[in-house]
C-alpha cells in the first residue's frame, strides 16, 4: 500500500531502546534505585527469550521486542569504550602513575589468584581438562568495569582499589584470549608468535598515540572552540576516542585500551571540562544498551529449570571473589571498611567474562552447554552487582563502625564544607568559634570516618553526582566552601553551582595564582592561593624577626596582594580586580 511506513529491524530496536531509556531512568531515579537494574529487566522482558518468543502468536509485539541481540553488539560495546574514555577523562598520569602499584600488585594478584584456584577447582570438582578449566577459572575472575565504576567512583578508597584491579584485568583481556587460542585443541602454534607480535605492535601504536595526542588535541579542540559550534566539538570528541580505540583495535589490543588513553590525553588539556559535559549523555545511553544486551541473554526458562544449581554456582562465585578481594586488600594494608566493601562490590562477574567464554567456546576449548550455563550465571551477576554494592556498605559500616552524631536539623541554614580534609577541619573550628552552623561533605569514607571520630559533623556524598547537596540544604546555605587540594575537580564544582546558583557565595581554595584565576573565570566569589598567603606570611614572619618594623612589613604585604589582583584581573580576564580574602594573620589585626 502506498506510503504505509515499515520499519527496519534496526530503527525498530532503537525505539524500544529509546522507550526503555525513557521509562528505566525516571521510575528508577524516582525511587533512588540504580537504572542499572532496570536496564538488564527490560533486557529480559523485550529479548527473544521474553517477549520475544510470543512474536509468532502475537505479531504487533515485533515492534516493542528485540529478536536479534547481536544487532545491538557494536553499540555495546562503544558503551564500554565510552566508559572507558570517560574514565580516562577523570584521571591524569600522574595520577595512574600513583596508582601502578596497586594496578600491577593488587592487580596482578587478585587476577592470578581467583583464576587459578577457580581453575583448580574445576578441574578437581568437574574433571574438566586442564585447558578448560583454566579458561573458566580465568573467565570469571573479571569483575565488571561497565557496572561497578559508576557505582564506586575513583576517588574513594573503594574506588580507588577497585580502579587498580579493572585496570588491570582490562590490560590482561587480550594476553588471556591469545593465549587461549594458543592452548585451543585445533591450535597451529602460531599464538605466541601472534601474541608477541600484537604487544611490540600494540605498545608502538599507544607511543605514537601518546606523542601524537600531546601536540594534535590542544591544536584541535582550540580550533573546534573558536567555532563556537558544540556540533564540531562533538564531532571532534568522537573522532578522537574513536581514532584511538580503532588504533589499538588494528593492532589486536582491546579498543578500551584506545579510549583509555584518548581520555588521559584530553585529561591534560584545559577542554577536558567541555569534552566530559558533550560526551556524558552518549555514554549513559550506550551503557544502557549494553546493560539490555546483558538482559537479553538470560533466559527464564532455563533459569527456572535449573534454579538450585544456577542459584548454587552463582552465591559460589560471588563468594568466593569477595572472601578473596577482601583477604588481599586487608592483607595490603587496607582498612577493615573498605576491603569488605570493595570485595563484595568486585564479586560478580563481568561482560568480560562473556568475551573469553565466547573465545573459548569458538576454540572448543570449552563446549557450548558449559559456556551457556555460565554465561546465565554471568548475567544474574552483572544483576546483583548493584545490590551488592548496597550490601558491602552495609558490612562496611558493620565492621568500623563510627560514633553517630545526634540528628541535625536539616532545614537548618548552613555553610556547607565540601573536603573533609585538615583544611576543611580548620575552617568547621572556626565557624564553631563564631557559633555558625556547617556541614562537612566528602567523598572519601575514611576521611569522613576520621571527621566524625573528632566531632565534627561529616557526611559522606559526592559533591560533583547526584543530589548531594541538595540533601544538604544548599538552597539554604550562606555559603560553600571548597577545600579540596585536586584543581580540576575545584574548578568544575566552581562552574556547576554557579550555574545553578547565582547569588551563592562560593569561596575556593586555589592552588596558586593560576588555579585562582581558573576559578574565578569559573564563577567563584573568592579564590585564596596558598603558595600565595603562606609565602606572604612566611616573609611577614622573618622580617618582623629580624628587627623590621611592623607596620612597613604590613604595608609591603598589602602592596604585594594588590600587585598580584592585578595580575589575576589581568590573566584571569576579570572586570576587575579580584578580592584576595585570606585567613586572618597578624597583619590583618
């Protein structure tokens, strides 16, 4: 019939998958659950073993099922190469290089460790093959990067240790299929030498990426900017973390690796803020994509037709992984809260799982009722993941616990600290001198553990997600005060509750003189250098004892903060010369 419209199987998905996305986020977000959970249901309900399998008898359901999981493969799998790039957008090298110890140590061990006593006990407990074994064992020692670093962050002692060890396994996914193949029982023997050649050629391509990235993206995000067009912007982020991911791709290393780096390069540039704020509405909807592929895979009918044994091996996994994580974090170190946390959070399984299962299965190394089994097993994991989380804060507050405060009144007016740090302990102290009403917020539990230990009044949250501060009363607050010693972070929190709040009065510790300007082009009211005050009250303090007067060493500081507004009106491209307010010194008495 003329003009009768017929959609394509592909414009089809996409609508369920629109729809999904615009039922999953509201209802869950409004009931403060992870739309994580919400995702893998819908995943089930409209996949070809939901609704799916009712097509043939009702017809109209081909519009709101998916009946071919693998079409939406390829946007999956850009979902976690968006993660991945988000995260690297997070990060620094400096920062990864902090963190090499626990990516190479923890790491390394927890890897090597679940795998190969998994691999022992498939061997020993199913008389599987040695190879076999080995694969499954090291199939499910990986933890999910795609659900479980939106949950912990990577700033927290949870995130942190968790950071460290999908770093790693995200590192080891390509040596672990290689070598797979190369233990494969059809293998030729050539996958060591396919191996060794992807790693020279792999760690050539990231060099040049390094180098190239160092010199190329300034040059092409200041272009991009000068348009004013956040269309190119886009195109220009996009072509950038996907020119990386198909790099590393071509040379046989994941394309996470890719992205990873493309996010560490923009990292280092001053559009990162810019590029984060463009890509984050792609990547939550390419997770969610995923998140339906992972719901698709689990079939009802099988789970109800071996419940006790799918039930047994997945409270098996999980376990085990946490008794194991856990162990190894106490044993580095790590305080009693957060090992258990991060070991029950690292618990589940992963989409990675799925790729060497996969692998393995192509390779008949392991067969395809086994693979099948997991892969069930696999994605009621990736499931509970959420709840998990819940479940290891739970413990974490039952193992260290803290003294509680007494109840505030949350429509109370007061200022609210953001970093639980020494500096933000100071600023609490005298507020409390002055009988003024404040709230200390941090992301890092330890931090906040250690608040309240003393008496202050902490709360744990996430000043840059969420609604934190909106549970805080800022609506309410006489002021914020960021104390935080991380410039980056400062700055885009300066920027987001400008925004939002116009007459807020917003005071910012800077770094430095640079940092300052950053933040009040960013929209803060005050911005206080230390390298600036302490060295002005260092210089206050050695001319006073070596026998100047007084009053010309105070003159000389106030000339020396007016010569620095100046520079800050000046670099800062300010309307006017910034107030430099500083803690109160004998020179201000």
């Amino acid at each position: 019939m003329a003009g009768e419209l017929t959609l394509s199987p592909i414009m089809s998905d996409a609508l369920v998958i629109l729809g999904a996305a615009g039922i999953v986020i509201p209802v869950f977000a409004r009931f403060r659950i992870t739309p994580i959970i919400g995702f893998i249901l819908i995943g089930v309900l409209v996949g070809p073993f939901g609704l799916g399998t009712l097509v043939q008898q009702i017809p109209w359901l081909n519009y709101v099922t998916i009946s071919d999981p693998e079409r939406l493969q390829p946007f999956a799998d850009f979902g976690i190469i968006l993660l991945l790039f988000a995260i690297g957008l997070e990060l620094s090298f400096n920062r990864l290089w902090q963190l090499r110890k626990l990516v190479f140590g923890l790491g390394s061990l927890e890897l090597l460790i679940i795998g190969s006593i998994s691999a022992g006990f498939f061997g020993y407990a199913s008389g599987m093959e040695t190879t076999s074994a080995l694969a499954l064992g090291f199939a499910l020692a990986f933890s999910s990067t795609a659900i479980v670093l939106p949950i912990s962050g990577t700033k927290s002692p949870v995130g942190r240790a968790a950071l460290s060890m999908l770093l790693f396994e995200d590192i080891m996914i390509v040596p672990i299929i290689f070598i797979l193949g190369a233990l494969a029982p059809n293998a030729d023997g050539d996958g060591w030498t396919a191996l060794t050649e992807t790693l020279w050629q792999g760690a050539l391509v990231i060099l040049l990426l390094l180098v190239l990235g160092r010199f190329a993206l300034p040059r092409l995000f200041s272009q991009a900017a000068r348009t004013k067009s956040p269309e190119l912007f886009l195109a220009a982020s996009l072509l950038v973390v996907i020119g990386a991911s198909l790099a590393t791709a071509a040379t046989g290393l994941s394309p996470i690796v890719g992205a990873l780096i493309a996010g560490l390069l923009i990292a280092e540039t001053e559009y990162h803020n810019e590029v984060e704020t463009i890509m984050e509405p792609f990547k939550g909807l390419a997770l969610g994509v995923f998140l339906i592929t992972i719901g698709m895979s689990i079939n009802i009918l099988t789970v109800i037709e071996n419940w006790s044994e799918i039930a047994l091996a997945v409270v098996g996994v999980l376990t085990f992984k946490a008794v194991v994580t856990g162990s190894l974090l106490k044993m580095m170190g790590a305080r009693r809260s957060t090992a258990a946390e991060t070991g029950v959070l690292m618990a589940s399984p992963s989409e990675t799982t799925l790729i060497v299962l996969a692998a393995a299965t192509s390779a008949l190394v392991i067969d395809t009722e086994t693979a099948q089994f997991w892969q069930i097993v696999t994605a009621i994991g990736l499931t509970v993941t959420p709840l998990l989380a819940k479940l290891g804060r739970s413990i974490a507050r039952r193992v260290e616990t803290v003294p509680e405060l007494p109840e505030e009144d949350t429509g109370e007016a007061r200022t609210i600290i953001i970093g639980g740090g020494r500096v933000g302990r100071l600023i609490a102290d005298m507020l409390v001198t002055h009988d003024q009403a404040y709230v200390l917020l941090d992301s890092d539990p330890d931090i906040i553990d250690r608040a309240k230990r003393l008496g202050y009044r902490a709360t744990f949250g996430d000043a840059a997600r969420g609604d934190a501060l909106d549970h805080l009363g800022i609506e309410n607050a006489p002021a914020v005060v960021l104390t935080m010693d991380e410039p980056v972070l400062a700055q885009r929190l300066v920027s987001k509750l400008r925004k939002e709040y116009a007459d807020l009065l917003i005071v910012a510790r800077a770094r430095d003189t640079d940092h300052a300007a950053e933040l009040y082009r960013a929209g803060a009211s005050h911005a206080v250098p230390e390298n600036l005050e302490s060295s002005l009250q260092l210089s206050e303090a050695v001319l006073v004892d070596i026998g100047v007067a007084m009053g010309p060493v105070i003159a000389s500081i106030h000339e020396k903060r007016d010569e620095y507004r100046i520079i800050l009106e000046r670099d800062g491209q300010l309307s006017e010369p910034p107030k430099l307010r500083t803690s109160t010194t004998a020179s201000d008495t």
